[in-house]
C-alpha cells in the first residue's frame, strides 16, 4: 500500500505485513512520489499522542506495538531512508569508504581526540547495517555472574519475566531457528516461526566435525525473510551480503521492513525524517516532558505529546538527558541517581578469520554458533562467551588487511585468501562499569570515556577457539608449517551494540529508569532502546531491545486508553 510519511520527503510504498508474515515475497519498496515536507517555525501546534525518538530496535518495535491502538504517534528521525543503489553490496562503498556510517563526530574522554562513531542514522537505525542475529539472553545473565574483572549484576526482572515477549519478537521479525539445540539457552513458549536456515557444505562439515570432537554447535537465530521451501516466492536470495551491509532487497528483517513500514500504514502514525532531537523541555516543577526540540535544516522546532519514548541508542539517549538539565535537574533530564551515561557497554568482541588449504564456497556463512564456553564451570573459573560465524569474507572487504594477511600467506592473494577463510565473531561480556561513561561538552558533543575489561575471558576464548578449530583439522593441511589465524578487536568507535547508560531498576537512588523503562523522576518520559540494560551478557543485544520494546509497548496501550 501507499504509506503516507507526513512532514518528510516522500511517500514510499511498503511491505505488508501479510506477505512477510506468510513467507512471501514481500514488496521490496516501490517508487518514492517525493514532495516538499512542511516547515515550522517554533512550537508545533498539532499535539500527539505518543513520540517515538528513533526508529531502530527499540523505537522501530514501539511504534509497530503501538500503531493499532489509533493513536497519534510521531516517530522522529535525525536521518532519512538508507537510499537503495548497487552501492548497498559492494564492499569497496561499505568498507573502504563507509558510504553509509553517518558522518558524526565523538570524542574519546581519555585523550580528547575526536573520532568517527561507526552509526548508521537511518530510519531502521543500526538494524539496517546488522547481521540480524537474533538471540535471547540466556537465563544465566540475567543473575549475578562472577567475571574476571568483577561482577556482572542481577537484572531486576528475570528470564521467565521476558521469555513472553521473546517469542512475539521472535515472531515480529521472523526469525529462524530451533529452540532447544542450545544447553544454555532458557525455556521457550513457542518455536521459532521459521526452520533453522540450513548449513551450505563447508559449514555443515564444520558442524559435523565440531559435533563429534564433543562439541555442541547449534543452528544460529537469523532474522532473514527466507523460505527455503519456495524459493521463488522468497523475499531473501541467500547472498553473501548479509552481515554489516544495507539489504537492496528488502529482505533482511531489519526495524525498517519489519516494524516502521508496517506501522506507516495505519493514518495515526506520522514519520519525521532529518529531525534531530536537542533536548526536551519540562514543566516548572520538573515532572512532566512538555516539549521535544527539534533541529530540521537548521530550524529549531517544538514538539508535545502526552507521552515521549526516547530510542536514540544509548550514547544518543544519554545525550540527549544530559543536554536537558535544568533548575530541577542540574546534572541531566532524570539523573537523580548520578548514574545517567554510566554504566556504558558495547562487548569485548573480535573477528577471527581462519585459513585453511580446503575451500570454503559458503555464500550465506551465518548460520552456526556454539555456546560450549558462554559458561564457566569445573575446570574454567570465568565465563568466557560466544562463538558464531560472521558474514562470509571477500577480497575487497580484506583489502585493509592487506599486510598483514600476506605476512601470513605469502604465497597467496587476496582473493585466495578470501576463498580459503571461514569467518567467526567472538563475544565476551563487558562490565557496566561507572566510569565507562557518556558525557557531553558545552557544545554539545559526545565525549566517551571506555576502558576494557574482561579481556583475560576474551583471550580465553580466542585461545579455546584456536583449540577447537585445530581438533577439528579446519586448517591441520594448510599450505604454511602451521595453523594460521588473524584476529581483530573491535575498537571504541565499533558502536553497534553499545548499551547501559540509562539502567533500569526499583531503586530511584541506583537507576534512571523503574521496570517500566519510565524515567523515574518524569511522569510520561520513558527510554526504550538498549540504555536500560543493567548487563549485556555474550550474545549480541537487538532481540531483547525488540523483546523490551514489545513489552514496554503493550504497557503503554494499556496506559493510553
């Protein structure tokens, strides 16, 4: 159906939820008849109901939940849609020349030194550029978990608190996979609604192999609208270009296709492109968000509704507060506790890429993980995290790690090298941890202050995925005298699954938001991204900004009628 973005640039035709709900090619976004968004001038006259702050995971999945309830609901957007060319899949834009990482500027606290966030300020948010690895958090993380570098915290609420909203988010995003291959994950209530996306050859030998060393691989949860059943009414082609690149097809279950599109559909909801947020104005006693200011084009404007959700990021949202204090609020919108922009968390992560003499031909490489070492146990003090298979690589993609590599590989080229990898991502939780912080300078700016911890667990892991790869001959013929890997640490600008900053918990002294994600001290400011995550645990975080985002969603229609 046509989809009516009042106030923005165009009207673009979507998916419907039918046709993704049932497997079927879902239309991959048709024409945009453009036309000149509105300009105001000040405060906008026309109130809302509800506004939504960001369109990624969390903002995205708010306005889905809320958009049958007849509302008025303005969604806010400080960038536009991530245009579709052929540049979404060539690694040379996405890699070499980060054509699609918004242009910001961040600074590191330690140093001062500016740099580059890797964000994506599109509508859909960082959603457009992920993997889509859809995984819960395991019950385990959310108790109290002893670490290398000290203790992961208890969540307020539990595993069976989240579980229900697990599944409709599973469900929502169409995820595929099997519950019940994992010994590490939780109870479920419903299976996934689509089968596990199979393994292509070389990763099915991989499983096998890891299987019978004594391994437990198990099929990752991919977020892709595939049906390997009818391929030729399947919306997903099966390409290599999944992980870390924008889907031109329209066939990754990402915030915009799954969530924003559909909710576009429904008169009540208003989308705003190029709408900055700046900060948010209060009453005088304090209490209630009365006006949202916006920067579009460089025009400052105003913005009220009954009820305001903040789904920046947690960087952003954090910024956001912060340049909001008042009289009443000196050290930031909802800071009472001091703990506002503490507590951030982005994982102690790396790429590891794995050479072998046998080829690897895999085109959709994302579909195994292993949890073997998620756990400590008997003979391992620590937790040590995550393993699971990245995007496939390409010789374009590698070209940064061009010396490097043919240190490793003399006698081979890019493209050999490339043809040989088998690709893995390994996480290991980090800390919430106070001085790991946002803060911003009187301009404005951000200011990151982050020092690592548990980094013992990840080289733990790496050293245990080295182990594994070797007792199961990945590379025991390779072309070198030995086994060769190369790995890369992800580094304070890898934002992608940046979270905390605005926890959530009973206590006002000890968090910024209660179990609703509702500001403590403000009576209709609610924050619903990954900043309310007390601990992020070893699996990547979108699932449950989606499952939280249902939960805190239903929570407000029944607070709306």
């Amino acid at each position: 159906g046509s989809v009516a973005i009042r106030g923005s640039s165009c009207s673009v035709s979507a998916p419907t939820a039918n046709a993704i709900g049932s497997g079927l090619a879902a239309t991959a976004g048709g024409n945009a008849v453009c036309r000149l968004p509105s300009r105001h001038s000040g405060r906008v006259t026309e109130r809302y109901d509800v506004i939504i702050i960001g369109t990624g995971a969390g903002g995205g999945t708010l306005a889905h939940t809320l958009a049958p309830s007849g509302k008025k609901i303005l969604l806010l957007e400080r960038g536009d849609f991530l245009p579709r060319e052929m540049g979404n899949w060539d690694p040379k834009s996405v890699f070499e020349d980060g054509k699609y990482i918004s242009p910001d500027t961040w600074y590191d606290a330690a140093t001062g030194r500016p740099f580059q966030p890797q964000v994506h300020y599109y509508v859909g948010g960082a959603t457009k550029m992920y993997g889509a690895a859809l995984y819960r958090l395991r019950p385990a993380d959310f108790g109290e978990i002893q670490h290398a570098d000290g203790v992961s915290p208890a969540w307020p609420l539990g595993y069976n608190d989240f579980e229900p909203w697990y599944t409709k988010a599973e469900w929502l995003y169409q995820v595929h996979g099997e519950h019940g291959q994992d010994r590490t994950e939780g109870n479920w209530s419903k299976q996934y609604p689509w089968p596990p996306v199979s393994h292509e050859p070389r990763i099915k030998q991989l499983a096998d192999d890891l299987a019978a060393a004594g391994y437990h691989p198990f099929h990752a949860p991919c977020g892709i609208l595939l049906d390997e059943a009818r391929r030729p009414a399947s919306a997903c082609i099966r390409c290599a270009w999944c992980d870390g690149y924008p889907c031109l097809v329209h066939a990754k279950s990402d915030a915009e296709v799954i969530a924003v599109r559909p909710a576009l559909d429904q008169p009540n909801v208003t989308l705003l492109t190029g709408a900055e947020v700046v900060s948010l104005e209060t009453d005088q006693a304090g209490q209630t968000v009365t006006g949202v200011v916006v920067d579009r084009g460089g025009a400052r404007e105003v913005y009220s509704a009954d009820i305001v959700a903040l789904s920046a990021g947690a960087a952003n949202s954090a910024k956001i507060l912060l340049r909001s204090a008042t009289d009443r609020h000196p050290g930031g919108l909802a800071n009472g506790s001091g703990q506002l922009g503490r507590n951030y968390m982005f994982h102690n992560s790396k790429a590891m890429v794995a050479l072998g003499q046998e080829r690897n031909d895999t085109v959709y490489q994302k579909t195994l993980s292993l949890n073997d070492f998620y756990l400590a146990d008997a003979g391992r003090p620590w937790p040590l995290g995550n393993i699971q298979m990245l995007g496939k690589s390409n010789a374009a993609a590698m070209k940064g790690e061009e010396p490097k590599l043919t240190k490793l590989a003399p006698h081979w080229s890019l493209e050999e090298v490339a043809a040989h990898a088998v690709d893995l991502w390994l996480t290991t939780e980090d800390l919430p941890k106070p001085g790991n912080r946002v803060t911003v300078d009187q301009a404005g700016d951000i200011h990151l202050a982050y020092t690592p911890s548990n980094s013992a667990e990840a080289a733990g892991l790496y050293e245990e995925v080295k182990t594994m790869l070797n007792h199961v001959g990945l590379a025991a013929h390779h072309v070198l005298d030995k086994n060769y890997y190369m790995k890369m640490d992800v580094a304070i600008a890898g934002v992608a699954h940046q979270a905390g900053t605005c926890r959530f918990g009973p206590d006002p002294a000890t968090s910024v938001l209660d179990l609703d994600c509702k500001a403590h001290e403000l009576d209709n400011l609610y924050v619903v991204d990954t900043s309310f995550f007390p601990s992020i645990g070893a699996v990547n975080p979108a699932l449950t900004a989606m499952a939280n985002a249902i939960r805190v969603g239903e929570h407000l229609l029944a607070r709306l009628r």
